[in-house]
C-alpha cells in the first residue's frame, strides 16, 4: 500500500542512551527454536520496524522484551532492568514498556474510560481526577475524545485500536511495542491508526513496530530488521533496506510485498 | 464495461404473511392439514389438564374445615386447603415460638431493606452496600434468630450491624433525592468541602466511631430470649440453610477455581483432590457423614451442633460445583485479556478482581443461578436427617391426627412455593443477564 506519508521522511531523534539490549537470547516452544541468538540494541528515541514472513518469530521477539513470553537462554535489559522470575521486576518493566495488539485486546466490560483510567488508577496510583485529565488528553490525541463513554463493542476496528494506543500511553511508558497493530482492520481503517502511530513517532518515543506496511516503515523507521525463521537476518537504514536488500531471503520477501 | 445502477433502491415493508398474528398462526400452528389435526389434539388434552386441575384445587376444594373429615363431607373430589391452611405457620417458622415469630419477620425486612440500595440507580457505593451485608448481615440475623446471651464479640458486631446498617439507609436517602454519595452530602452538611482529603476522611472516620459507640451503647440494653436451633424449622430453615449456602459457595468457588488453575503443583492438587471428592458423592451421603463421622474425627467434649455440620456440608458440596462453573467462565476468557491486563502492570489478585472474574462471572450468570436453584431444592435433603426444613414440615401433616393422611396437598403447595422461588430466581438472572450486557456487543 502505498501511502502519501512515504514523500515525507520524519526526523530521527536517536540519544545515546540504551533502552533496550538483547544479547544472544534463544527461545524455545517446547522442542521448537523460535529465537535463536538475537543481539538487538536499541537506543532511546529509536524507532524500528520488524518485518519478516509469517513464524519468523517477529512477534515473540517483542513479548520477550515485555516479559509475555519467558526466553530461555541470554539477556534481555530493558530500561536498565534484566528481565528474570522476578515478579516485581515484570511488573515494574511492564508498567514502562507500553504494548499494542493486534486484536487490540481492550476490556469489553469497561468503557472507553474506564479502560483508560484503570492502569493510572490502580498501578500508578493516581488520583481519579487526575487519570481522567490524562485519558481525555490522549483520546483527544488520538482524536475520539467524543467515544469516551462507549464500549469497545461499539466502535470500529481502527477507533479500538486508536484507544489501546491511548490506554498504553496513560501509562506513560518509556517504550512502545507494537505487533502487527493493523493486521486485524478493514483497508480503510489502517490509515487513521497509522496516522496516530506517525504522530507518535514524532514526539520521541522509542518503538518497535513488527508490521507489514512499508510505507509506513519507509516514513517513520530509523532502522528495519527482517527476520527470518528465528534470526534476524539483515538490518538497516529503510532507504537502503528497501532499494538495495544485501541478503537472498531479503530480496525474496521484498520482491513479494512489494 | 461499467455497469451502473443509477437510483438508490428504497427499503419496503416486510410480507404481511412474516408480521402479522394470522401469518404467525398459520405458519406455527396450521401449516397443514396434520399440523392442524395436532393442534385441535394438543388444545384438547390442556383444556382436560387445566380443567381438572381447577376443579380440584378451587371448583371444590375446601378452605375451612376443622379436620379431614369435615373435607370429605364437603367435597370428595376436591383439595383439602384447610389443612394446609390450619398448619401454614408451622410450614413458616417450624416449631419456633410464636410469641417470637416477629424476630424472623424482622430479619427478613432488615435483610430487604440493606439490599434494597442494590436495586437503585441513584444510589452511590453499592460494592460497599454489598460487602457490608455479606459482612455484618450473619451476625445480627443470627442474634436475632437464636437470642440468648450476647458474648463481647457478639456485642462488637452487633453495634457494627446497626452502624452500617444505618449510614447505609442514610447513604440511600441522600442518593435517591441528591444524587449523592452520604459520604460528600456530610462534608458539603459540614462545610468542610475544602479540606484535603485525608482530613475529610478523618471526619468521617470520627463521625463513624461516634455513631459506633452510641449504638454500642443503645445495643447494650436489649436482650431476647435464647431458642435454640432444634426449633427452627420450616421455609425459614430452608431458606437459612440455603441462603448462607448461596452466599458461601460462590466466594468458595471461585477461590476453588483459581487454585485449580493455580501454578502452584501443592495447591493444584489440593484443590482438584478436593473438588472431584466432592463432586462425585451424593450430597445426601456427605450429609451424613458431615452428622454422623465428622464428630469422630473431632477431639473429645468438641460439639458442633448438627445445623452447622449441615450448613458446612451444604457450603462444602455446592462450592465444589461452582469452582467447576467458575472455571469454565475463566476458560472462556481469551488469552488476549490477560496479556492486556499484564501489559498495563496489573498484578496477578488486580487482574483477576478487575478484568477476568468481572467478565467470566457475567458469562457465568445463568449457570451459577441455575447451581444456586439446585442448592435450594437440594437443601430439602436435610430433612432425611431429621431437621424439619419445609418438606419435613409438609410431611408431618399427614401424620397430625386430624389430617391423618392428607399427602397431597401439602406437597402440591410447597411445590408452588418452590416455584415460586426458583421461578423468580431464575427471572432475576436473565434481567441481570440483559442488564450487564447493556452496551456491550462483541
């Protein structure tokens, strides 16, 4: 698809400080080696996109770094923070890494709102009134200020979405992680939520973001890892990863997107 | 080639045939000439029931009469309501005193007019006005169901009762005609609007424990008289059983439920030991070993009197049942939620009391009210081991002389008090059922 942002080339803001660093992680589902040796640092205010075929572990990838997913070998540091079976740990890293599903996972029972408020509320221990001026500020962002009192189940695909974007930042994270964030929306919805994540993207936010949409990797990535059967294959600038693909497997995928 | 439709084609009425009665009948009931013949067949054969059940339960039935004998020299054919009607507060209350008969009367209405707030849109807090039945409702009810003497303790959570009962009667009155909690109506009353919060919270805490001491004090004075639990009997016994077995199995439950899906190995154990042991035994066989074995395990000179071995059994039996419903709930609950809930910080007791039970739960309604049905009608069991519950109420007519035989219709009337009951029950579920899932459509 491509998208009229693609002209546009949105100014990196990289810091030398590290946020994330992955070194040699190896993953297993039971006898399957989903990751193998993954060495992966990413600085502050870095965006990356991941991208790779189906099963090529872009996904576990990133529930590894907010600890959904438990690796079995190597480091994963996050915000200074070694990921382990410490529970308080997880929690503390999960509060700071912010994720986006791609079944958008909000809470039917709850309204927009309320969905927002809960992680302020009960893990950041706001006020009430306070958590409210937050939420409204972000769904202002995200531009439905207006659904603030619906439930998830009746809203569209990309405005649920827009939400869980919304709800992930109230928690005013150091890191967003996005995986395939618009996988699940009708063609015409894609563009609203990947407006939100371009704005996002412009205010410093360190990201990664496993999608599909090159256009939207061309416009916002620092750097583009391809992954492939549990390696990351090849990374680079977008504008030589797309153009000028170094590795066979690369070349294969990119001629078959594209 | 394009091919193009130029106007919008406009909606039109359905076929008469789809939405009037006389389609509907014709389709559901008239459709041929052999659905025709079994609906003349069916109409037939209720209008026999109906019209035999009306000519003996009312056409000629009797309601006055001083034994069964004067029934029959009335009618032969009809119900002997005089029976029932002479033993209708012994079907109530049992063999309680009858001179005391209002203490029950008055629990009963002390118990609807707490829960009556849960039933107003207006009214604020209402997970407080739920927590402080379930907390401080047993005590005072079961004072006022056995009397006697009043322990220290006793006293302590007697004077509670009253204190929440109060401001929950209170928090009502503000809510239904301000629209407001009773909590802001006091500080607004106090003028105390500007204060910060810890200090508004101290008010209300002092305001609390002044109310606390007054009621201790006024408690102090009233006693009445002991009667013990071998005279209970009856509907109320039933429905004390059965209420303190509804109110215990579903927290019972669930803590079951989660221990199921425990990662914990020792309390997983447990938990499945203990669910599947008691689902696969009768519940009539865990009632008598709850009376007959249990106090041999007991040590010597320990006695629990037979009410609560029953009670405890009743509590024991349906909350294995209802792990097993809870745990179907939490299985349908898709991983996703969890993962949102993890991704927020949630914690493992935040994510299940906010996100997870409150869903699985809602799924859940008409199962767990349908456990919660099956509790109540089971609870009819006890009188086998001798307590006079309502269906042991209803039995012992026949054996008063006067009434001597008369099986009938006492069971015919304790099956429409089930009814009743279990009907209203059942109604309640599917109007929380609709209401809860207001807004929310997946």
């Amino acid at each position: 698809m491509s998208n009229e942002q693609t002209q546009g080339k949105l100014a990196s803001a990289i810091s030398s400080e590290v946020m994330i660093e992955v070194n040699n992680m190896n993953k297993w589902y039971g006898a399957f080696h989903v990751l193998k040796d993954i060495d992966l640092t990413v600085h502050k205010g870095e965006r990356i996109v991941v991208c790779g075929p189906s099963g090529s572990g872009k996904s576990t990838l990133i529930r590894c770094i907010n600890a959904l997913e438990e690796h079995q070998e190597g480091d994963v540091i996050v915000d200074g923070i070694k990921l382990g079976k410490n529970l308080k740990n997880l929690d503390h890293i999960r509060t700071e890494v912010g994720m986006v599903f791609q079944n958008f996972n909000l809470f039917p029972h709850m309204t927009i709102l309320e969905n927002l408020i809960l992680g302020p509320i009960w893990v950041r221990k706001m006020s009430k009134a306070e958590a409210i001026e937050t939420a409204m500020m972000y769904l202002e962002r995200v531009k439905i200020p207006e659904q603030a009192d619906k439930y998830p189940g009746q809203m569209s695909g990309g405005q649920q979405q827009r939400v869980a974007i919304a709800r992930s930042l109230c928690m005013n994270p150091k890191i967003m992680l996005f995986d395939e964030p618009t996988s699940a929306l009708d063609p015409e919805m894609i563009k609203e939520v990947l407006d939100v994540m371009v704005e996002l993207a412009g205010t410093g936010m360190t990201m990664i973001v496993v999608t599909h949409e090159m256009g939207f990797a061309k416009t916002i990535a620092d750097r583009v890892i391809f992954m492939d059967e549990g390696d990351i294959v090849e990374q680079n600038k977008p504008a030589e990863f797309f153009e000028n693909p170094q590795h066979e497997r690369t070349k294969l995928f990119l001629s078959q997107i594209l | 080639m394009a091919i193009i439709k130029a106007e919008k084609t406009t909606a039109r009425p359905a076929p008469l045939f789809e939405t009037s009665v006389i389609g509907w009948l014709h389709k559901n009931l008239f459709s041929s000439a052999f659905n025709t013949l079994l609906t003349g067949f069916m109409l037939y054969i209720i209008y026999l029931t109906v019209s035999g059940v009306f000519v003996w339960g009312f056409a000629d039935a009797t309601y006055v009469a001083k034994n069964r004998r004067e029934c029959y020299d009335n009618s032969l054919t009809g119900a002997c309501w005089a029976g029932v009607i002479h033993w209708l507060d012994n079907i109530f209350y049992g063999r309680y005193p009858r001179d005391q008969i209002w203490r029950i009367n008055f629990g009963g209405l002390l118990l609807v007019l707490w829960m009556a707030p849960l039933w107003m849109s207006r009214v604020k807090g209402k997970v407080l006005v739920g927590a402080t039945v379930v907390v401080f409702y047993p005590f005072i009810a079961g004072y006022l169901f056995s009397g006697g003497d009043k322990g220290l303790f006793m006293q302590f959570t007697i004077a509670g009762a009253i204190v929440a009962f109060a401001i929950n009667m209170a928090n009502m009155i503000t809510g239904q005609t301000k629209n407001l909690g009773l909590n802001v109506f006091l500080i607004q009353m106090l003028g105390q609007t500007k204060a910060t919060d810890n200090a508004q919270r101290n008010i209300l805490l002092l305001l609390t424990a002044l109310a606390f001491g007054a009621a201790f004090v006024w408690q102090m004075g009233w006693t009445v008289e002991g009667i013990t639990w071998t005279k209970w009997g009856g509907l109320f016994l039933t429905l004390v059983i059965s209420g303190i077995g509804i109110a215990s199995s579903l927290p019972g439950g669930i803590i079951l439920a989660l221990g199921r899906r425990s990662k914990l190995t020792v309390i997983r154990v447990l938990c499945v030991g203990f669910i599947e042991v008691f689902r696969s035994v009768p519940l009539i066989t865990v009632l008598f070993m709850a009376t007959t074995m249990f106090p041999l395990f007991m040590p010597e000179g320990f006695v629990l009197n037979k009410l609560a071995q029953v009670i405890i059994a009743v509590i024991l039996f349906n909350a294995c049942y209802m792990a097993e419903t809870v745990r179907a709930g939490l299985q349908a609950i898709p991983k996703g939620q969890y993962e949102g809930a993890h991704t927020i910080g949630l914690g493992y007791w935040k994510m299940m009391g906010l996100i997870i039970m409150p869903q699985a739960l809602k799924h859940m309604i008409p199962n767990i009210v349908g456990s919660f049905i099956g509790l109540l009608k089971d609870t009819t069991l006890v009188s086998i081991i001798g307590l006079f519950d309502i269906l042991g109420m209803l039995r012992s007519i026949s054996k008063d002389m006067p009434w001597i035989g008369l099986h009938k219709e006492p069971l015919v009337f304790g099956a429409i008090l089930f009814f009743i009951l279990c009907f209203s029950m059942s109604k309640y579920s599917r109007h929380l059922e609709v209401k809860l899932s207001a807004g929310e459509r997946h």
